[in-house]
C-alpha cells in the first residue's frame, strides 16, 4: 500500500458512525473513518461512550490489508473475551446455524463456557460433520480483524506437529510469468482432498516415482493442511 504497513498506527478523521445487530444478536457499534486516499472505511469499537460522544479523530492500527480494502481496530481497545487466549484449545458448543446478511455466507454460532458466542463459518468444515447441538473443540488461532477470534477445530484426521503418510497423487510444475518454475507435489489427505506441498528441484526428481510420502502436519488453517517434508518417503 503507497500509504500504509500492516501492524503501524495512525490518525484517521471520523466522517461518520452506525450501529447494527450482528448475526448473534450482539451490538456493534462503528465508526466510519477516512484515509488519506479519500476511502472510507468502517472500524468497530468495544467502547460505547466514545461511540456516544465521538472524537474528530482516531488513533488506528492497521491490521491487514487485503487487495487495497484496510482493514483497522482502534488504538487501545481490546476484545472482551479476555478468557480465550491465543493459541489455546476450548470446548465449543455449537448452538445455531445462522446466513449473515452482510456477507452471505452461513456460519455456525458456537458458545464457550462463559456464554460468549462465536462465528465459524460452515463451507470450509462441510466434511468435519459439524451440526447444532454438538461440542467441538477448537484452537484459538488470532483476533480477525472483522472483529471475532478465528476459530480453527480440530481436524478428525491430524494434529499440528505430529507426522503422517499420504498417498502421492501426482508431480506439477507452475510456470510463473517472470519464468520460474516451481515443482509442486499432490498429496491427499483422508477426505481425498488435494494438498500441495511446494518442493526444490532436486526433492522433485528424488520422489519422482514416490506412491506414498510422509509429511509433518505444520497447520491446519479452514481445514486445509500445510505440510513439510520429512524426508522419508516410499517408492
């Protein structure tokens, strides 16, 4: 971005603020924001008085930013579910199912033991099994900037760090536009679904003609599996 870094503070007039019922029938309050470019952008804040006697300016940091769109939280504020921490693992009741009308997609609403509610959303777990009614143990994996924790649950077939066979599918090569050529190997997980694991010319031509690899689970992110090379393999 010309203007800003992802995790930098900076100063933003308020143009505006707005108020909503989210999907779990929480209140969010807003405010609307200007850069320096001329965008607006909306920036939630946990802090009711502030949102009641609004300041000229605020202080923000820039979470992320994603295909020019900002991404902000305000300077200070904290989420209020101080009992999750990031990187742990709790136990979720999933309590309803739920499309949200700002983005369209379903969610399941989980709840934790305090009665905090939570968004997950559905297409990325359709195979997990996933319905009301059922405890789910999730990581915490960070604070989105959309304002909720990114759940991630555990996965039915694999655990982070732990280390497991996978039949070969097939040997790719992407051509990328400046020319350079990556070696990608196919791998399947236990639903069947393709996994992609980015390897050097040379652990290319070595696991060639490999029908089984194993590979160290390094994350599960929406389901899908990064994985690394161990080293051992099966021809």
């Amino acid at each position: 971005h010309p203007q800003y870094a992802e995790g930098k503070s900076y100063r933003f007039p308020v143009i505006n603020k707005g108020h909503y019922k989210n999907i779990i029938e929480q209140d969010e309050y807003y405010f609307a924001v200007r850069d320096v470019l001329g965008y607006s952008w909306q920036v939630r804040t946990y802090d009711k008085p502030l949102w009641d006697n609004p300041p000229e300016q605020l202080t923000c940091i820039v979470k992320r930013i994603k295909k020019g769109k900002l991404f902000l939280i305000i300077a200070g504020e904290e989420m209020k579910h101080s009992s999750l921490k990031t990187g742990n693992s709790y136990h979720f009741t999933i309590v309803d199912e739920k499309i949200n009308p700002r983005d369209h997609f379903t969610y399941f609403i989980l709840e934790d033991k305090q009665g905090n509610k939570h968004l997950l959303k559905k297409k990325y777990y359709l195979h997990y099994g996933l319905k009301k009614g059922r405890q789910v143990r999730c990581r915490v994996d960070k604070f989105a900037s959309e304002g909720f924790f990114f759940l991630e649950p555990e996965h039915p077939c694999y655990q982070m760090g732990e280390t497991y066979r996978f039949p070969v599918v097939r040997l790719e090569e992407m051509v990328f536009t400046d020319g350079y050529r990556q070696k990608v190997l196919l791998v399947h997980d236990c639903f069947g679904e393709e996994v992609k694991i980015h390897l050097e010319h040379d652990e290319a031509d070595r696991l060639k003609d490999c029908q089984t690899i194993h590979a160290r689970v390094n994350r599960i992110r929406k389901s899908r599996l990064e994985l690394a090379l161990t080293g051992e393999h099966t021809t």
